[in-house]
C-alpha cells in the first residue's frame, strides 16, 4: 500500500484482506463502531486523509484500495467489489458496520446496500451516480481514456481527466493530496472494464438502513439531482449539500463534509443504542 504522509504514521496501520483472486490492502484507524470508507474512480485510499482525524475520534475507520487501484492485486471488477466489502467485514470480525463512498465508490457502496443491506447499519454516498432515478446528462470519455490506455499514453489520458469537472479540486490545502493520488493512478480498469447494472429504483425505495445522499453544491447538475432523488426515494433517507465544494467535496471542503457525515453518522449510533 502507498506509504502514508508522515503526520498521520502514527495514526494509521495497514492489513491486507484475501479476496480469492488477489489482495486488497486496508488502511485502519481510529476506534468505535466499524466505517469502511470507498474511494471513487482514479483514486486510492489516501484520498480520505482529511477524513482520518475528524471521523477517527468515534468510529474505527477501515479503508481499502479497491480491486484495480493503488496497491490491491485483486484485478478490476465493479462486480465483485460488494463481496469485497463483505469479506472485508467477515475478515475484521464485525457483523454490522456503516459505509461511506465518493462517486464510483458511491456506485459501489449502493450496490453493497442492495445486496447485503441487512449488515450496514448506515450508509453515506457522497456524488453518487444514480442513472435509475435521474437520466444521466454527464459525459465521461471512457472510450477515449480506454484507447489511450491501450496505447500506454497514460500521461495524456490523467492529463485529459484532471480538467474534466468531476475532479476540480480547489482546495490549496488538498490540491497536491489529488495530484499526487492521480499521478499513480495505473489505468487497469481501463484495460479491463467493467460496469455495474446500478440499482433498480425499486430497489433503493425499500433500502432499509438510514441513508444519507450528499453532494458538493459544485458538482455537477446531474450528480445534485441523484442526490437529492436518492434522498427522496430511500425510507429512511437525507439530503445534505457541502458548500465551496465540488464532485470531490471531502477534499474541497472537509470541514463541513466531516461534520456532516459524523452529525448523520453520531445520530444513527444513538438509536441504534437505544432501540
């Protein structure tokens, strides 16, 4: 796994899960109540840095390099990612615990809700793509990223994706943080892609879990609309919007992203203890 930043060494330590056809390494921290957290697309774990001091102060943090990023073996599969997850918690023993994901991980983390709901106690997605609630309008050229891959012009394509909208980040104090994640993203699943079906809108109206949808008030148009659909489907759902933030609000503004997920996060604890 990449080496963390020096100050939070001593906050940190490492593990590795077997997930049958490969390793996802895990970087763990804090301590309470079980949150595996799910980095988006392009990305690795380091990407909630800014997150391991404010949510680490009550709940134990588990975040792993997803199959085909940083440093997992485990070759890219959207659809075996939710099994990921599972073997993640079967692996640190913990029968319940709640979920955080950021756009793809976001996709992945609904999938898992859709798939074994009755073991997350709560869920955050943050930029979610949800084409089952609200048509999508947001073009992303993963033809163009494939073939340059393919080509092993991997310069040009982060290059290309570093203007695209979803991974503004303006942020001097997390700017580098996206640079440097984004300069060792290796393209894998850009040589063997997969998808997700998504969940079917029937689906996320029955999820059972409380559910908090949340989005920069910079994101994209479409990303907003998915957020406040999911909200508005989900039982038990929430809507939240980060300010002075974009697609990747918890690196734009992690103050108010971190205060808003440990609010959710803290009231979702509080009656599950007193139910």
């Amino acid at each position: 796994m990449i080496d963390a930043p020096q100050q939070f060494a001593d906050q940190l330590w490492h593990g590795e899960v077997d997930v049958s056809d490969g390793i996802v390494p895990i970087l763990m921290a804090g301590e309470g109540p079980p949150l595996i957290l799910l980095h988006g697309w392009t990305l690795d774990w380091r990407m909630w840095l800014p997150q391991v001091d404010e949510l680490g102060r009550d709940f134990l943090l588990v975040i792993p390099d997803r199959r085909g990023f940083g440093r997992s073996t485990a070759p890219p599969d959207l659809t075996k990612e939710a099994e990921d997850v599972e073997r993640i918690a079967d692996f640190l023993g913990f029968e319940r615990y709640s979920l955080l994901g950021l756009s793809q991980g976001a996709a992945v983390a609904l999938d898992c809700a859709h798939r074994n709901g009755w073991r997350i106690g709560s869920l955050v997605v943050s930029g979610a793509p949800i084409p089952s609630l609200v048509q999508r309008d947001e073009v992303i050229d993963l033809d163009r990223y494939e073939a340059l891959a393919r080509a092993g012009n991997m310069d040009t394509m982060r290059a290309d994706w570093s203007r695209h909208e979803l991974m503004s980040h303006e942020n001097p104090a997390t700017s580098a943080l996206v640079d440097r994640i984004l300069a060792d993203y290796q393209g894998r699943d850009l040589l063997a892609p997969s998808s997700l079906r998504g969940v079917p809108r029937d689906a996320l109206a029955h999820l059972p879990m409380p559910l908090l949808a949340m989005t920069g008030a910079r994101d994209s148009q479409w990303r907003r609309e998915c957020a406040q659909a999911l909200a508005d489907i989900s039982p038990r759902g929430s809507y939240a919007l980060v300010e002075s933030a974009g697609h990747l609000a918890n690196l734009d503004n992690p103050e108010s992203f971190n205060r808003t997920v440990m609010d959710f996060l803290l009231r979702c604890d509080a009656a599950t203890r007193r139910a």
